[in-house]
C-alpha cells in the first residue's frame, strides 16, 4: 500500500533522557510543530511524533549514580519530556517511548529483516569507545586523542559484536542523494553528508555485551547480546507508525515526510538511517530537517558557564507564543543561532506588543468608534501574492522568510492607517473612505491571524475571536478567501495581545 497522498508525517528526535529537557530540545520540537500545523492548514492529516531515547550505557549509568533502576529513572525523565511539550503548545499526536512493548517489538522485527538481507554479520572487536557519544572512535577522528565532542580520552573496549555492513551502502547512498538534491536541508548539510560518503562508509556495530550493558533491547536469538543505542533508536520512526505490529496503518503514513534534527545527529539520519531502511527494504524518508546549535549570549551553553537557558523560565515571563515566535523570526532556521533576553524583549516589544498588538487594539477601536463595533461594508483586497509568498516560505522550511512575509504586511497595515487617518475622515464624514479603510484592515488582520497560527496558535484564536470571526477548523481551503469577515457582524471589544512586562 503506497502512502497516503493527504497524509503528512513529521517527527522529531525521539530525546536522550539522561538530563532533563532544555532550549535546545523545545527549539527542535517548536519548529516541528509549526511545520505540523502549517500543513494541517494545508488540509493534510498529520501524524507528528516525538518521544524519548531510553537505553544504552550513559543512561544505565545515570540510573546508577543516582541509586535507581533505569525502568525508574527513565519513567521520570520521559515524563519531563511529556510535560515540555504541553507547556510548547506542541500538536504532536504520539508520544513514543524506546522502553515501550511497541517499539521493542518492532525494532526485534527490523533487526531480523536487515539480518535476512544478509546484513549483519558477527566479529570481534577491539577500539576506541567514547560512552558519551556510545561510539567507537577511529584515531583520526579524535582530536589530541580526545573525543572531538567530550573531550575525554575513549576508553579500549573489546568485545564480540554484532555489525551492520554499512559499507555496502556507500555507493546506494551516492546515488541517493544525487537524484534527490533536496534530500538534507539546509544545503551546506546535504553537500557535508555526500562528501563524507566519498570517502565511503565503514561496518559500524550494532550490538553490545550483556556483561557490558543489558540495559537495551535484546537481539532477536541471542540473549547475550542487547542493541546498540542508535541502531534501536531510529527504528522508532517506523515502530511508532506499528512497524512489525499494525502494518496496514505503517502503510498509510511510510515514508516519513521530514525528520526534524540539530546538526549533531544528522550524520545518523541522513546515512545510517536511510541504509538501514534500505536494508529493511523500505522507502527512505523524503526529507531530513537540520538544525543549527544555539548559543547565549553569543556563549555556547554550558552547565558550567551557567547559562543555560530553561525554557519554563521563558515562557512563564513572555507566554508560550511569544517564545515560539522569537526563536524562529530572530534565527534563520537552519543555521546556528543566538538566544539573548535582550533580543526576546526587543522583539516583545517591537514586533509582537506594538506592530501587531496596537494595530489590531487601534483597529479594533476605530471601528467602535466610527462604525458602531460592526464590520463595515466588504471592499476587495490583493493578499493573493501573500499567500505566495508565504506559502513557498512555509514549505521550504524558511520560517524566518515566512514571518518576514507575515510582518511586512502587518507594517503595510500600520502604515495604511497614518495614510488615510481614518479619524480625519470621519471629521470630515466621508464614510466610504472610513469603511474602505476599516475594513481592509479587519480583513488583513483576519488574513495574519490564520497566517501566524502555526507560530502562535494562541495568539492566531484571539484575534479571529477579537475580529468576531468564528473559529472553525483552520484550513487555508476555506480560510485564505478575501472577504470572509462579513459586514455587520459585531466585533468585540479589543484585549491588549501582548500586554507591557515589567
Ligand atoms: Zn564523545
């Protein structure tokens, strides 16, 4: 069964749980879900799946040194996870969980598949392990003899392993990634990925000791050895869809439409990933989204610089929407980016409480003022190349673009309003040109609302009630049609959008 054409499925990094969730996770989960809401607006059905990443040493580790069972330890982290998400306003629709019976089911069953393609083989092995990264390291890739990352010394492991021939899928890869040019966004992303495909790929294990780690799942006939982290944890995207358990729903929504990353983790998705699926015979995904890492401050975020920015702490100052559209209208999605307190406020201030909030307050205002509350009479409106120009933005992962799109046209509005100062005309009763105005306005108002509602859903639901427009099921089919607002319907009386912050 090919895939469903009106079916779209967006997934994030199922989460590391061996800290708590950070600015970091709610960015990558933030702009996972305004691509899912930007294509519910298109009409699609969305699937948007996160979760957390509940194996492998560093957890069984945490889990020690903390004096719990890891079941315990990650049941209480992965809920930290869960309640993030709620507090991001994010729409996903499933939640998955590595410890879970569905997936342990459907990695077991992947695991067989790729081993029946004659692509796991077992050795012993000998190298250079870092249990930060839970990767072995060969000696040109450490720095000084540090992991590049850790900066730890990696430890020599020996043991026998079960590997995946990964290197019979350099030259499948190559072919992939030049018929698909758009494969990895950004660009720079997808030019790193082919180049390190040119010096080909090696066999990487895929399986660790029991003596070692039996913290994972184990391998399908084989009780002494259990999965290795990464091998298990990608399946996720498919056993989350019932791979292995619900196979007539996994054909309605495989492939994947974009798997949302920071650059960190790219290297699994866009190689090791879509070799294991070939592996397993299934269609790699269509995209995958990466990424820049944040800073503060201009710093790299650290525990021990003592920045790190918690996302509770935002969103109890600024509000949940505020947060959401900051971090996409300040950074260009894509690259790296630069958190600042300074920069929220600015934006808070500049772009949200003034541009937007006294044009829809000032509006809203004129119109009790001069036409009783009520929608005045319907005048056409040009908002088609809007719509274009967003739209292309939107699907091309270029939020930053889109909200640039979004703000010229409230800036447009604003400067609509000094131009035929509606309150000299009213003085001066030419009540065609009040009505012309006003409701230009009210319409273009209605327009940004439905525009700004993957950013700020909150935000997008209080305006179309200030506007006295019912809010039904937002699809842009039936939404984005100049002149919905209907003249002599009653509006309400105007609520400050973002109010001053002390
Ligand atoms: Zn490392």
């Amino acid at each position: 069964m090919p895939k469903r054409e009106d079916h779209y499925y967006v997934t994030t990094p199922i989460y590391y749980v061996n800290a708590a969730a950070h600015i970091g996770h709610a960015y990558t989960s933030i702009a996972a879900d305004i691509m899912a809401r930007f294509q519910r607006l298109l009409g699609k059905q969305v699937n948007f799946l996160t979760g957390t990443d509940e194996h492998g040493q560093k957890i069984a580790r945490a889990a020690e040194a903390k004096g719990v069972g890891p079941q315990t330890f990650v049941d209480e982290i992965s809920e930290g996870f869960r309640d993030l998400h709620k507090v991001l306003n994010a729409s996903n629709t499933d939640f998955i969980r590595t410890s879970e019976p569905r997936h342990i089911a459907g990695a077991q069953k992947f695991w067989e598949v790729a081993n029946a393609s004659g692509d796991i083989y077992k050795k012993s092995y000998e190298g250079l392990y870092c249990v930060g990264c839970e990767q072995y390291f060969v000696e040109k890739d450490l720095i000084d003899g540090l992991c590049p990352i850790h900066k730890k010394a990696p430890e020599m492991l020996s043991e026998e392993n079960y590997f995946f021939r990964l290197s019979r899928y350099t030259e499948p890869l190559k072919k992939y990634f030049d018929e698909h040019p758009q494969f990895v966004f950004p660009q720079n992303r997808q030019k790193e990925m082919r180049q390190i495909l040119e010096e080909g790929l090696d066999d990487i294990s895929i399986s660790r000791s029991t003596e070692k780690l039996s913290w994972g799942i184990p391998v399908p006939g084989d009780d002494s050895q259990v999965m290795y982290v990464w091998f298990d944890a990608l399946t996720n995207y498919v056993t989350a869809i019932g791979y292995g358990t619900d196979e007539k729903f996994f054909g309605d929504w495989w492939p994947a439409d974009a798997h949302v990353m920071a650059k960190e983790i790219n290297r699994f998705h866009s190689l090791l990933w879509p070799a294991m699926l070939m592996s397993a015979k299934l269609e790699v995904p269509k995209q995958i989204v990466v990424h820049g890492w944040l800073t503060v401050d201009g710093e790299k975020m650290s525990k021990s610089l003592g920045n790190v920015v918690n996302p509770y702490d935002i969103v109890s100052r600024y509000g949940i929407d505020a947060f959401r559209f900051f971090m996409f209208r300040e950074m260009s999605f894509g690259s790296d980016g630069d958190f600042s307190y300074t920069k929220l406020d600015q934006r808070y201030r500049a772009d949200l409480s003034n541009d937007l909030g006294n044009l829809l307050m000032r509006t809203i205002a004129m119109t009790h003022k001069f036409c009783e509350g009520r929608v005045p009479l319907e005048t056409k409106g040009e908002h088609q190349e809007f719509w274009d120009r967003y739209s292309a933005h939107m699907n091309a992962w270029e939020f930053q673009k889109a909200l640039e799109v979004v703000w010229d046209y409230v800036r447009g509005l604003n400067q609509l309003i000094d131009r035929e100062k509606p309150w000299t005309a009213n003085k001066e009763g030419r009540t065609e040109d009040v009505a012309r105005t006003l409701y230009t306005l009210l319409e273009g108002l209605r327009q940004i609302a439905i525009a700004i509602q993957p950013f700020m859903p909150e935000t997008s639901e209080k305006m179309l009630r200030q506007l006295g427009f019912e809010f039904f099921e937002p699809n842009f089919s039936n939404l984005v049609e100049w002149g919905l607002l209907k003249s002599g319907a009653e509006l309400a009386q105007p609520e400050a959008l973002f109010p001053h912050i002390e």
